[in-house]
C-alpha cells in the first residue's frame, strides 16, 4: 500500500536513513525480504562474501540460491576491512552484510570504521546487501547507525523488519533500495504471492504513528530481560563468557565447551538454543550459541536449570 510505503518511508528518514516512498518495497516479513533481495542479484555459483558468523537466515538464502559463499572473519569492532579488501579482488558479485546490532554478535561498527568499509563498496563497486534488522533494537540512545547516506543507492539495498520493533506476529518486511532496483525486485515478487496482508499493512501505518513510544516500551523490556539472561546464566553456567552487547535481542556466548552437544541437550530439555555453526559459513564457532533474551525470568532460570541438570549427567 502506498500509504505504508509513505510510513515506512518517514519512519526511516527519521532514524537518520534518508528514504522515499518508491525506494520502498513492503515484504511479508523480513526473510522475505532476505530472499527477495539476494535473489534479485545472487545466481548459483556466485561469489558472495559475507560476514563469519553471519545471520543464519542470510546464510540459509544464500545456500538455497546455489551461491559461492566465502566468510571474512569479523572482530568486536565489525567486519574484518582488510580480508574484505583482498577478497574484493577477486570481484565477487555481492557482499551481505550487518553493520548495526549484528546477528549473533550483538555489536556495532564504529563510525570510523563503518566510513573506511562504505570507501571499500565504492572503490571496488560491490554490490551490498546490508541487513538492517535490528538497527532500532539499541539498549540506550537513538537507533544504531547504518551505511545509507554513506554508500551510493545503487550499490546498497537495505533490508528491514517492523516485527522487532512492534511484535513477532507482524509480519511485516522492508527492502530499501534504488528506484530502479525496487522496481526490478516488484517484477521478482510476483513470482512469489501478489501482496502483503492488507489488513497487516494498515496495522503498521498505525503502529508507525506511535514508533517512539512502542521503541522506548521495548527498549525497557529488551533490558530488563538481558539484565535476567544474564544472571540466569551466571547461576548456571559460571564457565560461560560473552561480550557486552549493544542492543539486539540474543546474547553471543562461548561455552568453552561442545555447543552442537549443549543445544541438543537443551532442546531435549524444551529449550531452544542456536548452536554457533549454524551462524557459520563453515560450520565453525563450535563452542559459540547464541541465547535469545526475551524469555521471562522464572522461565529463563527454570529452562537453564533444566540445561545444566541434563548435560552435566
């Protein structure tokens, strides 16, 4: 709908991503605008460099296509700027990427850092898939910067969600990009369904109208869980080490230990917990998980409990 473009559109432009309605393409959630946008310029056998560890559902899309995928290291302080400079050597066809409140990781570029990669995508006219997902997911002050404004529209295509930010049942997915790149991945939609829930998609043009107020209420909440995530998890597993993180909604740990082996434990246990490999290209991060923080507290601690009691038996 028009009208949901137009606030989609404002909303964005007010969180410091300057945007109009025609570089706006509604999706039925954020994977479909994953899938959309990778698809658009992603073919089997095409290199595509992405972050490692990466988001899993990114990784997902990128396999489904058939894709060459090589994975640069990434530090606390974002995507390792010198392995992107050697691989973007060899002229890959598509770079995807998270620059704000990344997915497992929790971290964000620094804006030094972050002006040196958009001066890489320019000189070397890489195409960028930047998800965005959780850029207004920050733990304190105003959303987390992104690489528009920095990055010629040609080559950046964002992708969003408003389920974060309001709630997981809105299904309800953005794509920014350039006018003539919208326009090529509209025609790619057809193929997949005609349209958006309209009833959704009006929702959200209310929604948008309180963004403030729905961001302050989930910035509360987001770190009232993660002070009980993170108590829960030193009650449990004391060997257990992460970084802080600086919004988002999971935690990035090493267990030191068998995470493959602790997450099927957990599940066994009715817990569910994302084991590092499935955040890698190459089936790394063995000892990584990643622990979502939403649950209550009493749940957290009983389902942890549950964990610690069944693997250590």
């Amino acid at each position: 709908l028009p009208v949901l473009r137009q606030a989609i559109a404002e909303h964005l432009s007010g969180d410091g991503i300057p945007t109009q309605p025609q570089e706006i393409l509604v999706t039925a959630g954020s994977q479909q605008a994953t899938f959309l946008s990778l698809r658009g310029v992603v073919a089997a056998g095409d290199l595509t460099l992405v972050e490692d560890p990466s988001y899993r559902g990114g990784l997902e899309v990128l396999r489904t296509l058939g894709a060459r995928i090589e994975g640069l290291r990434t530090t606390p302080k974002g995507l390792d700027l010198e392995l992107l400079a050697r691989a973007a050597a060899r002229r890959p066809t598509a770079l995807y990427c998270q620059t704000s409140i990344h997915n497992p990781t929790g971290q964000t570029m620094p804006a030094r850092a972050r002006a040196e990669l958009a001066g890489l995508i320019a000189d070397h006219a890489i195409l960028t898939i930047e998800d965005c997902c959780s850029y207004d997911l920050t733990l304190q002050g105003p959303p987390a910067a992104t690489l528009a404004g920095l990055v010629d529209p040609e080559l950046l295509i964002s992708v969003g969600t408003l389920s974060k930010l309001f709630w997981g049942g809105l299904r309800i997915g953005w794509v920014r990009a350039s006018r003539s790149r919208i326009r090529q991945l509209l025609e790619l939609r057809k193929v997949e369904d005609l349209a958006t829930s309209v009833v959704d998609q009006l929702h959200a043009v209310r929604l948008l109208k309180r963004a403030d107020r729905a961001r302050r209420q989930r910035r509360e909440m987001l770190n009232t869980h993660l002070s009980a995530t993170e108590e829960a998890i030193r009650t449990h597993f004391p060997d257990w080490t992460w970084q802080a993180i600086k919004g988002g909604s999971g935690l990035w740990i090493d267990t030191h230990d068998d995470a493959l082996a602790l997450a099927e434990t957990a599940k066994r246990a009715g817990v569910k917990l994302a084991p590092g490999p499935a955040f890698s290209p190459y089936d790394g991060h063995r000892s990584m998980l990643r622990l979502p923080v939403w649950h209550e507290a009493e749940l957290l601690q009983r389902a942890l409990h549950l964990t610690a009691t069944a693997f250590r038996h």
